[in-house]
C-alpha cells in the first residue's frame, strides 16, 4: 500500500523556517515508520537526517513527534499509524537539521543527577552488594528507561520552562534514590529539590503517554517528590 | 501546545488552570461589588439590582461549574500527591472527575437557572 508521509524539513544552510515535505512510499501493515523513513533516505531522498541506531526500541535514538505524539520511529508500525504520517522532531531543543535535534541540554540534565551508583564502602562480605527482591523492585520500573527523551520533549512544563529538570532526569534520579545500595541519595535528593527540579510536573501525565517502555514516569517523579519533602522536614 | 495531539489528562490540567483563573477573577469581582457597601445601603442595594439578570446567571453558573470542577479535579492532584500508586489509574480518575462535574451541574444547574425559566416562575 501507499502511504503518503509528511516530514518536517530543515536546513540550516539553505531554509529560515523549517516546512512541510510530502514523500508517498511503498509499505506494508507491519512496516514501521523508521522503515519509511529509510525509504526516503535510501531511494527519494539521501539528504534526510535523522538519528537511529537500534532500529530495535532499545537505544532510544529515535523519538520523534509521529501524528501529533512522541513516539519512538522504530517501534511505531504503519498498521497502527495509517496511510497518512507526520513525522516532526522532539519540540523543546533546537533542530540541527531535519529530524535531527541539539540534545546537548537533556545529557547536561541527566547528568545532574549523577546517574551512576554511589558507594565507596566495602561491601560487607568483600564481593558483592546483596539487594534482596523487594529492594529490586522498588526501582524496576524506573530502570527501564532507555534515554529517548520523549516524556521529556512532551511535557508542557518543560516546553514552557526549559530549565526544567525534566521527566528523564528524574526517572533516573529515581532509579539510584531508590536503590538500597546508594548513598549519595541526599545529594540527588537536593538537586530534585530545586526550583527547576521536581516541583515543575504538573501531574499532565503527557510523560507517561509518551514513554515507549511503559514506565509510570508521573509516580516516579511524585515518589521523589516525596522524599524531598520528607528530607526536607516538611 | 498546539500541533500535540491533547489527551484527556492534559485537557483536565488546562481546565485547572482555566477555572482556576475564573474564580480568582470572579474574587476580585465580588470584593468590589461587596465594598460598594462601604457608600451606604442604597449604592450597595444598586449594586445587587446590577446582578439580578439572566446572563449575570448564566455566568455564575458557569462559576459555579468551574468550582466543582476545581475541586474535585483538585482533589484528584492532591490524592495521587500523597498516594503516588494511584497514578496508575490517572485515566479512570479523569474521566471520573469530568463526569461527576457534569452529573453534578446538571441539578445545580437547573436548581439555579430556575427564577429565569418559564418553568421555574410557575412551580
Ligand atoms: S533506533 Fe534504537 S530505539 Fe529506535
């Protein structure tokens, strides 16, 4: 079948404003749009840019605006999306070119919650650092995310104030807060407490309809919110 | 905003924001309208005279709306804030809070809108 796919377009060498671009490509139900993309790429159009790795859902290169929702292009089929596509990039950063945009402040972001385990001291029986079931799963869901930015990219707060933290940074945020093996967690817990920190979500829940991995990114986010006031004395 | 596609939850934030506005609004309105007391009973009984007409009803029924809804959308922020868990359910809890809003401005609706309907002067 025909599918008549619309992409946002923009060269900076060449356009002032990004615009609209209609490619009709050949597709099955079971194709996804990164496949289209490809099409367009490959045989219509090599000037094309857009970021993918994976082409699996696992390296979270390629969300992208897709009918009007973050989606990630890889995991999104045509089946599901229909014969007419739009295909924008992720709003909130500035566009390199095409599809392809600047995520240098969303690293920054995520690097602010030192996203890494912290603990310096020998574990007890000098091997391992023992986690028992529960203690795994208080943080399982948050392990999940793959750092697509789509929650992010789709939250109104964060549209309106890019210095918000943002739902990704602090879905990781929570994922060492959480575990029983951390001790920097009053750290985090003090960057989450900032003014650009937690207190920017405003419960719109668009973070959670976006998220690929399913992750309850809101819960998490008013978990931390909690500890913060708990740390806080509040 | 515009351009992503607007999902019930994020309607249901928007219409916080909006109803919240509307009530703070109506506030200052009625502080002023109150203060005319301040001039004596008549400039304060002139003052009410101003508001006993069909579309001022109109409008506080749609104050009236945005109250209710306000509150029980509130309500909802407020119980996911302390049980974090019930986010799950953020969606039913949604549409909950539309409908209980519209099923309670039905009666109140109609309750109010009574002194201006050929109906309501009969009963
Ligand atoms: S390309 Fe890796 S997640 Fe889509």
């Amino acid at each position: 079948m025909d599918v008549l796919l619309r992409l946002k377009r923009f060269d900076p060498e060449r356009d002032a404003d990004p615009h609209w671009e209609e490619y009709t490509v050949q597709a099955d139900p079971s194709d996804r749009v990164l496949d289209l993309l490809h099409q367009v790429k490959w045989y219509q159009d090599g000037t094309l840019t857009f970021r993918r790795s994976c082409a699996h859902g696992v390296c979270g290169s390629d969300a992208m605006l897709i009918n009007g929702r973050n989606r990630l292009a890889c995991e999104y089929l045509v089946k599901d999306a229909g014969t007419e596509i739009s295909v924008e990039p992720i709003r909130g950063s500035q566009v390199i070119k095409d599809l392809l945009v600047d995520l240098d402040g969303f690293w920054e972001k995520y690097r602010s919650v030192m996203p890494y385990l912290v603990n310096d001291e020998v574990p007890a029986d000098g091997k391992e650092r023992r986690q028992s079931p529960e203690e795994r799963e208080r943080f399982d869901d948050t392990s999940k995310c793959i750092l697509c930015g789509a929650c992010t990219t789709a939250c109104p707060s964060f549209w309106s104030n890019p210095d918000f933290v943002g739902p990704a940074a602090i879905v990781n945020a929570h994922r060492f807060i959480f575990d029983s093996r951390d001790q920097a967690g009053e750290e985090r817990l003090q960057i989450m407490a900032d003014a650009d920190g937690v207190w920017r979500c405003r419960t719109i829940f668009n973070c959670v309809e976006a998220c690929p991995r399913g992750i309850n990114i809101t819960r998490a986010i008013l978990e931390v919110t909690a500890e913060v006031e708990k740390a806080q004395g509040a | 905003m515009f351009g992503y596609r607007i999902s019930w939850a994020q309607l249901a934030w928007f219409g916080h924001r909006l109803s919240g506005i509307g009530v703070l609004v109506y506030l200052f309105m009625h502080i002023v309208e109150n203060a005319t007391l301040a001039f004596g009973p008549d400039v304060y009984d002139f003052t009410q005279t101003l508001f006993r007409n069909l579309p001022i009803r109109l409008g506080e029924i749609l104050l009236m709306a945005a109250l209710v809804y306000h509150s029980l959308n509130g309500l909802r922020v407020i119980v996911m804030d302390f049980w974090p868990a019930t986010t799950a359910w953020y969606r039913p809890l949604t549409y909950g809070v539309i409908i209980a809003t519209i099923a309670a401005m039905i009666p109140l609706g109609l309750i109010m809108i009574a002194p201006y309907a050929p109906w309501g002067r009969i009963l």
